[in-house]
C-alpha cells in the first residue's frame, strides 16, 4: 500500500467541527499531526504488547482489553492517571485500539476539563469502518451498552492497516457485520460484491481491502454529515442493533456477532412490516462471512433489556427494517407488537 502521500488528509465536516481523515496512512505520521510531548495516547494491554515498538517516545495508558472494562471505574483511572501526567486542557487524547478504545477514548476527552482535543488510530476492522466514525462516545452500564456518553467528533483519524497484521481471525469476522450492515441498509452493489468475495480474498487482497474500508467510512460519515445527532437518516445504523445490543453483554458476544443475530431477526421482522424477500440472502451473507444468525437465548431476559434501548421513545422503539437489500428504513413499532414478533421467532 502506498503511504508515500498519506499525509494529505480528507477534510469532512460536521456542523460546526470538521475531522481529518487519513485513510491508508502509518502510525509514524501522527507526529507530523499531534505534538507526542503534549499527547496522551489510550491504548490496550493487546496491542501495546503486539506493537510496543510503535509506542516508544510516546506518552502511553494502558487499559485492560475488552468490553468488560468499558465502563465508569476505567474512566476514573484514566482520570486519576491524567491528572498525574499534568495534562491540561492543551493535551490531546489519541485512542489506538478498536471500538472499546475509541469509545472511552473520545468520552474522557469529552469530559475531562469540560473538554480537550482527541484523536483516533483504529486498529481493528470494526474500529476502522464503524467505532472510530460520527462522535458516538460513550460507556456501558450493567448489560445497558452506552446509556451514557455524548456525540463530540474526533479532530482527526488516522488509518494504519499494519495494525491489522495481529488481527485475531474472530475480530475480522466481528468488522465485517458493521460492512454487511452498511450494504444491507444503504449500499446493494457493496452487498452484491461481498456475496461474490469472502473474507480471505480481502485479508490476501489489501487494497481491496482499503478500497472497502474507505468505502464503508464514507457510508457511514455522510449519513453523520446529515443527521450528526440522531433525528433521523442516522437511525439507519441501527440495523441490526436494537436486539443485538440486548444479547450482546447479557451473553457476552462479540459487537460483530450480536449484531448479526440482530440483523436475522431484523430481516425476518422487515419481511412481516413491509414484505421483505431477502431474508435468506442476508443470512447466507452473513454465514459466509463466519458470523452466527440464529440463537437460543432467553426471550423474556432479553426483552427486558431491551425495553432500555435508547431508541425506546415512550412505548415505542424506533426500528430499522429493510424494505429491499441497500434499503433501510425505520419504523416507529409498539413495543408490544415487537415482543410478540421477537417471541414467535
């Protein structure tokens, strides 16, 4: 892959902020973005132990790996950890990790001091085509993923795919339900070129790879650019989500393999709303890619989880269905009548 012009960055903006996007780059440039002696970059025990190289000269936070830690305790040390490194409100945070980072990442700098610049290199396929786009910051609560957080955008983004060199064949596999996604809802030739490709053909080629990447950050941040705070088109990211969130902690899967099951259930619930005939194409896209569809799991626990969703307004949840593949739309559904669906699955 080229890096030789990385440095150029696409410029796109959001309201009133803008994020410099560095697409196909190399970790060493962001000295030429931030200043390493007023950074602080947030990271996990993974990574820096796979890539302990790339942090040196750098101040670094080490966080213990996983969804588990993505919650309010991690925010407090990070906190205390700061304030023992004197930053002020001339710091920038940079996240270097996958959605968990990212996510904890942009809501410390949200917070700390009212607020200070941050940053992005993420470092997982998930992190690098959903986690890490649009300003969702935020933590979990219990099995309640994000109930708290707020939507500030990262100054920049840095992509540097030799990260993903130490990828776990599992989290590839999780990137790419946030891909069949984002085709599923907005993009029909994206999923008709998945359905002709697989997993291995984009790990063994790169820059088709990148290309996908590239492609799918722009989905999602033009959905962002006109819809930054969720009234509307931006819902469309939920496909998949609603139920997917419920199962996820109480089940402790995967983001990648809730969403999945989610999206199952999404498509058979389109089919019943607005006459959906792709379900099985959906499924067999989704099986393909190594991710779980259907599952067991305790309908009545999940339900009540799932009553808490932030989409919930009222007695009603805002729901994504697909009325055709590359067609999202969102429906205000009771949520009675979507316990009885979920319940006859």
């Amino acid at each position: 892959m080229d890096q030789k012009n990385s440095i150029k960055p696409a410029t796109y903006h959001f309201g009133d902020t803008t994020t410099q996007y560095y697409f196909d780059s190399a970790f060493q440039k962001l000295k030429e973005i931030v200043n390493p002696t007023s950074t602080i970059i947030i990271t996990d025990e993974n990574l820096f132990n796979a890539h302990t190289k790339k942090f040196k000269g750098w101040n670094t936070i080490v966080l213990k790996p996983g969804e588990a830690y993505k919650v309010q305790a991690t925010v407090d040390t990070v906190i205390e950890q700061m304030i023992g490194m004197e930053a002020d409100r001339k710091t920038t945070l940079v996240g270097v990790g996958g959605g968990v980072i990212t996510d904890m990442t942009g809501y410390i700098a949200s917070v700390y001091m009212r607020g200070i610049s941050f940053g992005f290199v993420p470092t997982s396929v998930l992190g690098l085509v959903d986690a890490s786009i649009g300003g969702k910051n935020g933590i979990d609560v219990g099995v309640y993923k994000n109930m708290v957080g707020i939507i500030r955008q990262p100054s920049f983004i840095l992509h540097d795919m030799l990260f993903l060199n130490t990828l776990p064949q599992s989290e590839w596999e999780n990137g790419f339900a946030e891909i069949i996604k984002h085709s599923c809802i907005k993009d029909a030739r994206m999923f008709a070129e998945l359905e002709t490709g697989s997993l291995k053909t984009y790990q063994r080629k790169k820059n088709d790879f990148c290309d996908l990447v590239r492609r799918n950050a722009l989905i999602k941040i033009k959905v962002v650019q006109k819809d930054q705070f969720e009234q509307g088109d931006r819902k469309l990211l939920n496909f998949g989500h609603t139920l997917g969130h419920a199962l996820e902690n109480q089940y402790e899967l995967s983001h990648g393999q809730a969403i999945s099951i989610g999206m199952t259930y999404a498509s058979h619930i389109s089919n019943v709303l607005c006459g959906f005939k792709d379900t099985k194409r959906v499924v067999a896209l989704l099986e393909k890619y190594g991710l779980p569809t259907y599952a067991s799991f305790d309908k009545k626990a999940v339900l009540e989880v799932l009553k808490m969703d932030k989409k919930r307004v009222r007695k009603e949840m805002n729901f994504v269905v697909l009325e055709k593949i590359g067609k999202g739309t969102v429906r205000p559904i009771p949520l009675s009548q979507l316990e009885e669906m979920i319940t006859a699955l």
